[in-house]
C-alpha cells in the first residue's frame, strides 16, 4: 500500500491545529541514559594448600534463576540413589516450608532434619515450593524461590551437615522442582 501525498488543505488544516495547541513537553526526544556497563568477571583467588592448613572450600553461591547447579557426587548406596531419583522410594516423613518466610523455616528445617535423624530415618522430603509465578515486580531481579535456594545450602551448613548425607531434587510424584529428598546419615 502506498502513502498518498496531503493536499493543500490538509496542510493548512493541520498548521491552523498546530498553531492552537501547546506543547505538552519542552523537548521533543528527552535523551536516553546509557546502559551501565557489565563488570569483568575475574576469577577467585586461589589458596594453596598447606601442610599444616586444609584447602578452604569457597562459600556456597546463590545460583542465578534458572541456572542449573552441578549435580553432587552421589555418597549413598548407588542402586537406593537410582530408586529414590525414580520416585520408587517413599520418603518416611515431609515438612512443608512453602509460603514460610525465612525465619520462620530455617528453625523448623533444623528441628525437622535432627528429629528424623534421632528417630533412625533415612529419608525425608523437604517441601519448598517452586517460587512465586507472575510478574517480577522485586528491585532485584531473579529473586524468586527463596527458600528453594536456600534449603540445599542450609544443608550443607552446620548443625545439618552432619546430619545430612545426600540432598537430591525430588521426583515429579513428590514434587518435582518444588521438593528435595534429604538422605540422612545413620545416628551414631
């Protein structure tokens, strides 16, 4: 489809338009910000190892919305591990954490965790919730899911880690993204 040309009156309609109007802002294009530039990633210092001193291990990372962290090396019996990644064990006990606020779960993840492990269980599933779905409307974008990032690093702190021998997501019959299975270690 081509654009005609205005006629001769239009133009003098549009000018008689222009000349009763007033401007709505003092400039017509406002200048746009620069986009701020993205840091160099540099990568973390090294620490050697000493004779005297063990490796230190870096601390734990909070991962980026929709990244996949490394799968951990598998400490328990493989053929359980195989059957629990099926969904084919059945956990013995579930806390549910969703819609708890952090100071709220943390506790309660604790106290859960350390009565299963003095009651014998093995396995327990720790429900977390897939995070808030919808609009971002957080500063801090990709903030969502809180307690599905912290529970695994939670784990693998003290008083837990102790306790916890292996930390796996959950099969889609018990919850999929929204649950990990907690392998404990035997009480001693």
């Amino acid at each position: 489809m081509t654009r005609r040309r205005l006629t001769a009156e239009e133009i003098k309609l549009w000018h008689q338009v222009v000349e009763k109007t007033e401007r709505l802002h003092t400039t017509a294009n406002p200048p746009r910000p620069l986009p701020k530039p993205k840091p160099a990633k540099t990568p973390a210092p090294r620490v050697a190892a000493t004779p005297e001193a063990p490796p230190v291990k870096p601390a734990p990372r909070l991962g980026i919305q929709g990244q996949t962290p490394k799968p951990e090396p598998v400490l328990m019996d493989r053929k359980a591990y195989g059957r629990m990644k099926r969904g084919k064990l059945v956990p013995e006990r579930r806390i549910d954490l969703h819609g708890m606020t952090l100071d709220r779960a943390h506790p309660a993840l604790t106290r859960f965790i350390l009565s299963a492990q003095a009651s014998g269980l093995r396995l327990v599933l720790v429900i977390t919730g897939k995070g808030k779905a919808g609009a971002d409307d957080s500063p801090i974008p990709g903030m969502r899911g809180i307690l599905r990032r912290n529970v695994p690093i939670w784990l693998s702190m003290p008083p837990l880690a102790q306790a916890v021998m292996q930390v796996t997501p959950a099969h889609v019959s018990h919850g999929g993204e929204g649950a990990v299975y907690v392998y404990l270690r035997r009480s001693r």
